[in-house]
C-alpha cells in the first residue's frame, strides 16, 4: 500500500511506513529526498515512539497515512519535523506535532497540522481532534489555537492540557 505525500505551499509531508520508520541518517535523507540535519531526530522522537507506531501500524493499518515526516519544499529540501495522528476511539484522533528548533515560530507546523488533518478527515467517522501538550508551551499552545482547538481539560500526563476540536 503507498500513502502519497501530502503538499502545502511550505512543506512536504512523507508518509512514515514500516519500512521507514527505523532509517536513520544519511539512509533516511536519501529514502524521503531531502537533507537530515545533524540535530535531528526532534526532540520527542525516542525508542518507545517507534514501539507505539509499529503496534498502530498493526492494529490500524490506515493510520500510516497519518504519520509523517515533515520536509521542506526548497531547493534544498530538509527534514524539519513529524506529525502524527492515532485513533484514540473510533470517532477521535489525537495529534501530535515537532519542528526542530530552527524552523520553529515560522507557522509550518500549524501549516503541517492543517493538512494532516485533512487527510485524517478522509475517515468520515472520525468526528473529533484531541492534542496534548504543557501550558507553558506557549508556541505549541498558539499551534493548536490557529488550528481551530480550544482547551478541553487536564491531559493524560502530568500538568498536561488536553486541547479539543470538533469536526
């Protein structure tokens, strides 16, 4: 099954398969077409992630068109990021986004989030968007704001906020 890549004006979104979900460096770069700085992965991008996808991949085999790498579309493209998505229930999806440091504050990971979503929009059951993140995450609180969520309550975590946004 392929998942096309996913185009905004800014950015090029590529669908995290199986198959890449465990290339990193150099093999990564040339496997998406686009330069990997020497900070990546992002910051929240560690070793039980991958357990967690491999597992969703499994379950929900369509959720691989809701994870992805996140490029530039430049003349020298560059890994910036991930956004991901998962079916919390049958009519919810949560999200979830990272943008390295150097390109944060620019409005691609609200740009990112928007396209991501309509992709997982194309599930017609899924009739609610959730997001966490820490309140003092000022930028990934406005993320979430721009992209139509309003606070919902408490998240999973501790001193987490869950933010919400109906279909």
């Amino acid at each position: 099954m392929t998942f096309p890549d996913i185009l905004t004006p800014r950015l090029r979104l590529v669908a995290i398969t199986p198959a890449l979900l465990r290339v990193e460096g150099s093999a990564l770069a040339t496997a998406v077409g686009a330069a990997t700085p020497a900070m990546w992965p992002p910051e929240h991008w560690e070793p039980h992630v991958y357990d967690f996808l491999e597992e969703l991949y499994e379950r929900a085999p369509y959720a691989v068109a809701w994870t992805r790498y996140v490029a530039t579309r430049t003349e020298r493209p560059t890994l910036i990021g991930t956004l991901g998505g998962f079916p919390r229930t049958e009519t919810e999806a949560e999200v979830g986004y990272g943008v390295l440091p150097p390109w944060q504050r620019q409005g691609l990971a609200t740009e990112g989030l928007l396209a991501l979503m309509d992709e997982i929009r194309r599930r017609e059951e899924v009739q609610t968007f959730t997001a966490q993140t820490y309140p003092h995450l000022v930028a990934s609180v406005r993320v979430l704001e721009k992209c139509g969520f309003a606070l919902a309550g408490p998240g999973d975590e501790e001193g987490t906020v869950r933010y919400r946004r109906q279909r």
